[in-house]
C-alpha cells in the first residue's frame, strides 16, 4: 500500500511538472521546444506500467487534470489580477477539465499499435472542444500559440493553428514512443509507423521554410509612403500606442485622458513627419478603446479625431465604444477620414464572456462582486474587412485574434493586411500581452499576410508574414511604430482550407476513439489494479 502511494505521488509531481514545461513554452520566453517535452512527459506517464499495473480511466482523468492545473494556473493570472482569484482559479480548473479528458481517451488509446499518431490526433480534437465550448470556447493556451519561434511553425501556412498544434503533439508522442521503447514497456512493432510520421511532419515543416511569404516588409526609413516593389503595391502604416492613465479595470474613468494620449501622440507622429524623421504614413491605425467616448455621439471627440486624420494627413482606424440607436454597445473600429469623418466600421464580432458580457449573470453574480463590471455588449455582424485608403483591412479586434475563424473570413474576403487593435490596460504588467501578439505572428504565417498590432498601453507590434516581430514597443510607454509593408492578394494553403484541416484532425480522432472502444469492448479485459 506504501508503494502504491509513493508512485501516485511522484506520478502527480510528473503530471504537474508536465504541465508546467507546456506554461514555460510560451511567450514572453523562448523555450517552444518544451511543449513536446511536456507532451511527451504527460503521455509517459498515462500509458505507464509498473508491476503489471496500469493506470486507470480514473487515473488517466486525475493525471490529465493535475497537468491542466499546472499549465493553466501559471498560464492565465492576469484573468484576475483585477478581480482577484477566483475568476482566474476557476477558469484554470474548467480549463483544466479539458486535458482530463484528454488523460481518459490516452488510456483507452495507449494500448492500440498506433498509439502516437492516434494520441496526436486526440490532442487536437480536445483543443477543438475547449476551443469551441461552452460559451464560444477559450482557445486560449492553444500550444500551436507558443510556437511563433519554433521550426514547425510553417506547418500553420497549411493548416493553420490547428496542424501547427498537431505537429507539436506528434512530436510529443513521438518522444514518448522512443521512451518507451528505451525503457522496454513498448516494443518496436508498435510504434515505428507513428515515429516515421512525426519526423516526416518535421521535414514537411522545414522544407516548406522556403515557400513562406517573403518579407516584403521593412521599417520605414524616412524614403517616403504608397509605392510598388516586385512584389506589388506597399502602403506605410502606423500604429498608435497612447498609454493610459492607470492600469486596471478603471483604466476608462478617464475615458478622455486616454483619447486626448492618442491624438497627442499622433500629433508627434506628425511633427516626426514635418521633420523628416519618418516617412508621412498612409493609413493610422489606433488600438481598441483609444477613444471610449463615443464620436458618432459626443462632437468633441469628433472634432479631436479629424483634427488628428487632418494633421497627418491620413485616414485613422480609430477604436472606439459605440452605442448603438436601440441603445445595445458595441466594441468598434470606425475608418476615420478627416474632414469626410466616419466610414466603414468593424464591429467585434466574437466578445468575450465574463467580460465585454456576462452570460447567467444573476447566477454569477452571486460569486463575485465584480459580475456587474462585466459589460453589455452585443456582437457585430459583417465579414472583417474595412476599406480605408484605398486598402482592404482585415480586422480582428484583441480576443477575436484567438479565434480561427475571424480573420479567415476577412482574408477571403478580400483582406490585404492585418491589423489587431487591442486594449491590454485591463490586464496590467502581465504576460496576457506577450501571449497575444504570439498569436497575432502565428495568423501572420497562416495567412501570409503583414500584421499591425496596435495596443493601448503596449506591446503594439509590426510583424512579417513569415511571422517575425520588425519592430515592437515597451509596455506603458506611448510609442508611434511607422512600418511600410505590402499589401498582398494571393493566398495561403491555410486561407483556402479553413477549417477543413481541424475537421480531418478531429474525424480521425473519432475513428481511432470509436475502434479502441470497440476493440475494447470485444477483446480487452483489464489485467491487474488500476492506479
């Protein structure tokens, strides 16, 4: 009985450890290469043997459960550094349910002759239910979403994050199937083919290096605005980083001071161009919440924003709360052209639960006394482009960004450039930002396109299509990145595809699911005590 509990002790530790290499993956750090080794560690410990036990479904759930914990606790802190533990606690745990799952279908699948591959697969299909529900999902931790430095990021220029994140676990599986030949619990028989596809997965990867966008992108240098190269037309963007007053949930009391910061920053912007410090750019982009008075309603905020597009000369993507004539809100970004004033406008289409709304409120708000914070905000329609500049922009507004489908649809409708507004205020000096524009360079690759990130109080970002950060802000600091970049029609593999690759992933997963089921059913019988 004591070395049953010594080894479900030290299994625990490994399953926590495992999950915490999957945290240290990702950004601000640069170790991509443990998210493998933390699969691989997590799967070694699920289909383990020792003294001819097994672990159990059971075990398999706890196991997968302790490693949720100890990638998502560390992972997700800025969920609550405003509203204290329990939101983020509680989001971790529901999380965390997910990688549980995960445990269960491992044991059922660690048995099979194709357990790597089958495994992968198993992986992806429960990114695709955290991802998708309840709520709209959480994709959020994705780990295709801490590989923006790893080598299998071209994968995602086929199959957008979800093959990136395929490619990751097969590594992961493929590790633990050399472990567990080394260490005699499986034999070579069973998981050649599997470790074959893995290394394959990694030459496709690198090979397809070469056929990435190229980066027909640079920092602008003062030689001018709109132009052509070989590769087509280019244009010269800005973001506006402004700052704010205070960090936190009340960041918008001063929902002025924060306007006037991005219409004094941009007025900087201009006297740089007067001067010939950088060149006059084509199209301003500010980030989301940079004016939460509403322009359409308030004339002052009006006035201040024509008055910077007049100054410098450009239409600006200003971010803005709208309150709409049947008195719903929404989170917007509004084409903003001098004198001719608003245009096009996006509005966020995928917001946020618990907070740019409150699904159950009534019940919610029983556990926490910042539920009534959580705002009203409806979500918009349309297909994410906006047209200014003559330019086709793909906008995905902060949270939007997580999603797969946001700026799919915006790239096949015409899109020509990214930009991300997004308001990281709320979220302090956390690692919420660093996360974000992670993924704002993985939506680079996947769909060959420049990306724009602009931020309220950082990190705003200019980055390649290939997925590398050409220049980025310091938190809290106002900052104005000028960025030629150009503006591009084809498509990626992943554009064209959309979903189609998680889809396969997901049905293969099934299939493999469904037969070790059956299989089970008709020739398995559980041998010795479950852990």
């Amino acid at each position: 009985m004591r070395a049953a509990s010594v080894r479900i002790g030290l299994t625990s530790i490994a399953a926590v450890a495992a999950g915490l290499l999957l945290f240290a993956s990702f950004p601000p750090r640069h170790l991509w290469f443990l998210a493998p080794v933390g699969l691989a560690l997590l799967v070694t410990v699920l289909i383990s043997t020792s003294g001819g036990i097994r672990v159990s479904k059971k075990g398999g759930f706890g196991y997968g459960f302790l490693t949720g914990l100890g990638f998502f606790v560390p992972l997700l802190p800025w969920i609550g550094v405003y509203v204290g533990p329990l939101p983020w606690l509680a989001l971790a745990a529901v999380e965390s349910v997910y990688i549980g799952v995960f445990g269960v279908v491992v044991v059922i699948l660690g048995r099979s002759r194709w357990w790597p591959l089958s495994v992968a697969l198993a992986w992806s299909l429960v990114e695709w239910l955290r991802s998708s529900f309840p709520f709209g999902g959480f994709p959020w931790g994705r780990v295709a979403f801490g590989q923006p430095d790893g080598w299998l990021l071209p994968l995602a220029s086929i199959g957008g994050a979800p093959l990136l994140s395929f490619g990751v676990a097969l590594t992961g599986t493929g590790l633990a199937a050399v472990v567990a030949v080394a260490t005699g619990r499986r034999t070579i028989r069973g998981w050649t083919a599997a470790l074959a596809t893995t290394v394959a997965a990694s030459l496709v990867a690198v090979a397809l290096i070469p056929t990435l966008a190229s980066d027909d992108v640079e920092v602008a240098d003062g030689t001018g605005g709109g132009g052509s190269t070989d590769g087509g037309r280019t244009i010269t963007v800005a973001a506006i980083q402004g700052s704010v007053p205070r960090l936190g949930l009340d960041f918008n009391a001063q929902r002025r001071a924060v306007l006037d910061n991005h219409v004094r920053e941009t007025f900087r912007l201009v006297d740089d161009v007067a001067a010939g410090r950088t060149p006059k750019p084509d199209l301003v982009v500010w980030p989301e919440n940079a004016s939460d008075i509403d322009p359409l309603r308030n004339s002052d905020a009006a006035e201040e924003i024509t008055a910077a597009s007049e100054a410098i000369g450009a239409p600006i993507l200003v971010g803005s709360v709208l309150v709409n004539a049947d008195r719903t809100t929404t989170n917007s970004v509004i084409v903003w052209n001098g004198v001719d004033g608003p245009g096009e406008r996006h509005d966020k289409k995928i917001i946020q639960p618990f907070g740019e709304y409150l699904p159950y409120r009534s019940f919610f708000r029983l556990f926490s006394e910042y539920a009534d914070r959580a705002g009203y905000f409806v979500p918009g329609t349309g297909n994410g482009v906006v047209h200014a500049a003559g330019v086709a922009v793909g906008i995905a507004t902060c949270y939007e960004v997580a999603f797969d489908r946001a700026l799919t649809e915006s790239v096949r409708a015409g899109a020509q450039f990214i930009a991300i507004p997004t308001n990281n205020a709320t979220f302090g000096d956390t690692e919420m930002t660093y996360q974000q524009l992670a993924m704002s360079r993985i939506r680079a690759v996947e769909h060959g396109r420049p990306v724009i990130v602009a931020a309220t109080s950082g990190i705003s970002a200019t980055v390649s299509p290939r997925g590398e950060i050409l220049q980025q802000s310091d938190l809290f600091v106002p900052a104005a990145l000028t960025q030629r970049i150009e503006l591009r029609d084809d498509t990626t593999v992943a554009t064209d595809l959309g979903a189609i690759p998680e889809i396969l992933l997901c049905i293969a997963a099934g299939v493999f699911i469904l037969a070790a089921i059956t299989r089970g059913r008709k020739t398995i019988r559980e041998s010795g005590d479950d852990v």
